[in-house]
C-alpha cells in the first residue's frame, strides 16, 4: 500500500503560526503520515496542500504565489486574520475559493482539511487518479464509448464551448453528474475561474442559505464576521449545486431570485451583489413530477433546465462496463500496490450480466474492494461475492405480451447471476404465489415435506 506522506506547506507573511500550528496539530489521521513544512519561496510540488497566511493586501506571498495558483492543479487555501473584504475579494480572484477566517473558522478549516486528506481531493500527480486533477478535468478522461453515452459527450461538450446557460444533470445515483459538471467547467472559457460545488442534501436546510448566500456580521447570534457565499466566491466560474431536487420550497424561491435578476443579499444585507458565475444542477428526482406535486417551483425548474443532459445507467451503456472495470483496476493497482491483470473471461460474464443498480459508482466500489482483498494477481468470482448475494435473478429482458396459461410459471432468468440454491428459492416462491400462500399444497407439488419448503423459504440470498 502507498504509504506516501501529506505534505502540507505553509506560506506567510508572519512569523506568528501560533493558531494556524493549532489548527494542524488537530489534524491526527490513523495511518494517514502528514508532514508540515513552513517555506517562504514557492516551488511547485506534486500532491503538495498550500495553506497561504496573507496578513493585508499589501502581502508579498499573496501576490508572489496568487499569479501562479491558476497554473498548478495543488489545492490552495488561504488562512486570513480578519474580516478584510478586499482582501479575501482579491483572493477570490486569484482562483482560491477556501478561504477561512481565524480563529471564528477554525474548526471548519480543520474538517475541511481532513476531507481533502481522507477523499484524496489533493492528488495531482500522473499516479493519481486523473479524475481528481483539474488538469485531467477533461472530457478525453471519461470513458465510454456506448451510443447513448457518446451522444451525452457530444451535447456536453458543445454546451460547455458555446454558452454560458445554466445546466441540469439529470441521472441515477452514481452515473457520474459531479464529473460531468467539471468536466463542462474545465472545457469552457472559464476554466481558470472558480469552480465551487456544494450538495444540498449535505448541509442542514438552516445553514445552506447562509453558505449559498453569506451573512453579514451580526445577522444573527454568532455571526461575528461577515461570511461570502458560494455565489460570490464562484466569481465568473461555475457554481455546483448537486441534489437540488431537494431543497425546501422557501430557499428555491431565494435561489429563483439570484437566478433572474443576477443579484444576491446576504444574510442581515441590505446591498444587491452582482453575481456572473454559471450554474450548473444535479438531481436524481424527476423534477416534473415534482412541479407537479407542488414540491419544486415550475418558474426555478425552467429557469435551471436551459439546458438538461440525462446521463444513462449502466445497464442502457453496458459496453462500458468492461473498459471502465479495466480502469479502476489500473487505478486500484496503483492505490495498493498490487498486479492484478485485467478481467478475465468468466468474470466479464458476471460483471456484464448484472445489472448494476448504483451505476459508476458502485462498479467502481466493487473493484476496489475486490482489489484491495484479493491475494491473487486475478481477481475471481469469490471476490465479488457481496453483489452476486444481491444480483437479481430476473433478467431485466421485456416480457412478451403473450397470454400465459395460469398452470405455467415463466422464469426469465440472468443465469449469470444465479446458482442452483437461488433458483431452488425463486422457484418455490413463485409456486407459493401460484397457490395463493398454500405451503401445503406447494410441497406436495415440490415434492418437498412442509419443514423443508420453509427452510427453503427462509434461506438468505
């Protein structure tokens, strides 16, 4: 396993760390080495964390290293002592938008750094994953090659070159729709611009209009310093707002007005701030139905869907699916230090046969756990054994229209998913169901005794 430190480097123009230190010296992370390092002239450094401490906007490290953090993929955050607008606005622009406020945000400094450490969002080398690079945020690095998801590419792609509309991804959980929104980001003309992304559904209902928004000093009870929102830091970039199917009704309205007008108050504000960044949304909710229902405003919906791309599930692409296991294979080998060769034939049979209901994101899971336990340079079918206990037994093929006579049971089943003790089960169940629950009558014609067909029924997948 890569037992590579974290390198965390520290530019200030003070001598003074004394609370920055503070804030690092909490960051303890089983098995994870991290090493601290205080420079005063900046050499780039792969897979390098840079935390800058500018003191005014007089600073000599801010406008030394602000010019070049555009030109490296590092994570850049920036640490400030007050509440300089200015200052942290002139930040901003130079394409930090991690910025905190010491010492009132120091604890969410401290847990986004653990975050970017735990998620590997610091990566930057050729060794990582290229997904996490902004450098690799390119369409080139998705892979797929499926009719329906090279016609997905193509609309992306010609939306991300020619406008600046606002996007809604639509999709199933795991298809993707974050990497997409990066991918749109980086292949416009502002992809030097902020790209600032947020889920909903991560933060509770009360704090996401004061994240989205900002809140000026006093606002309410705790609000010491006044905060920028991530419509203002996304400046002219691109502005992320995934799960947005599920914000409340009251913050849609708030949403549609910044939207319409391009404008936003803060929170205790009474200014309108000019807003320019693109927005891009994602919801695995049926929006329509939920205009419908009356749970998503119809005037938002439209205003958001300028443009709407759909990604397919796994199982409307399964051409991928081969080459995509091939990848985090690649990756996980990298990740682990291991060999393992590419999927062999029996098991590109399981893999194209199911049906993969958490999509990218759950092929890419099993092969890092498959990875990561197997103690073969192969990985075999016992590796997957947590999905194929899951695997569904019916094939997903159309049934045909055809009467079918009462005294038949029809089985379209996936007999690359299914063994003989799981057909035994499905069988008896839907002989049950033939004789309306009579497990009586189902033995007889199992020819099973009664104790048996119920040690048959109560058998875990």
């Amino acid at each position: 396993m890569n037992s590579n430190k974290v390198k965390i480097k520290i530019f200030s123009d003070s001598d003074d760390l004394v609370m920055l230190n503070s804030a690092l010296a909490q960051i303890e992370l089983d098995s994870i080495p991290i090493s601290f390092t205080s420079a005063k002239y900046f050499v780039p450094e792969e897979n390098a964390i840079i935390i800058l401490q500018p003191e005014s906007l007089d600073s000599k490290i801010l406008f030394e290293i602000g010019p070049q953090v555009k030109e490296h993929s590092n994570k850049f955050l920036a640490v400030v002592n007050n509440n300089n607008a200015l200052l942290v606005s002139t930040i901003v622009k130079f394409g930090i938008s991690d910025i905190f406020v010491f010492p009132y945000e120091l604890m969410k400094f401290v847990h986004r750094l653990k975050d970017l450490i735990l998620n590997k969002k610091y990566l930057t080398n050729k060794d990582s994953d290229p997904s996490l690079s902004q450098s690799q945020y390119d369409f080139q690095f998705i892979i797929g090659s499926s009719p329906s998801f090279n016609k997905v590419i193509t609309l992306a792609k010609r939306v991300s070159e020619n406008s600046q509309s606002n996007i809604l991804l639509l999709g199933e959980t795991g298809t993707g729709k974050g990497i997409f929104a990066r991918a749109i980001h980086h292949n416009s003309k502002y992809k030097y611009e902020p790209f600032v992304d947020i889920i909903c559904t991560a933060i509770p209902e009360n704090l996401l209009e004061s994240e989205l928004f900002g809140y000026e000093a006093g606002a309410f009870t705790g609000a010491r310093i006044r905060k920028y929102g991530l419509f203002e830091l996304a400046g002219n970039g691109t502005l992320f707002l995934d799960e947005i199917g599920d914000i409340s009704l009251n913050l849609q309205a708030k949403l549609l007005r910044a939207i319409e007008k391009k404008v936003i108050k803060r929170i205790g504000g009474v200014v309108d701030i000019p807003i320019n960044a693109r927005m891009i949304s994602a919801t695995n909710k049926n929006l329509p139905k939920l205009v419908d229902e009356g749970l998503f405003r119809r005037d938002l919906y439209h205003r958001l869907n300028v443009v709407t791309i759909e990604l397919p599930p796994m199982r409307e692409r399964r051409e991928d699916i081969i080459p995509l296991a091939d990848y985090f294979i690649s990756e996980f080998n990298r990740e682990y230090d291991k060999s393992i060769k590419k999927i062999p034939p029996h098991l590109k049979h399981f893999l194209l046969g199911y049906t993969w209901p958490g999509n990218v994101r759950e092929l890419r899971n099993a092969i890092q756990r498959a990875v990561l336990l197997t103690e073969s340079d192969e990985l075999k079918m016992n590796d997957f054994s947590n999905i194929i206990k899951s695997a569904p037994i019916e094939s997903d093929i159309s049934k045909t229209s055809e009467e079918i006579p009462p005294q038949v049971i029809r089985l379209d089943l996936n007999y690359a998913t299914t063994d003989l003790k799981r057909l035994s089960k499905f069988y008896a169940v839907k002989v049950l169901e033939k004789l309306n629950g009579n497990k009586s009558q189902a033995a007889r014609f199992l020819g099973v005794s009664r104790p048996k067909l119920d040690a048959l029924l109560s058998k875990k997948k």
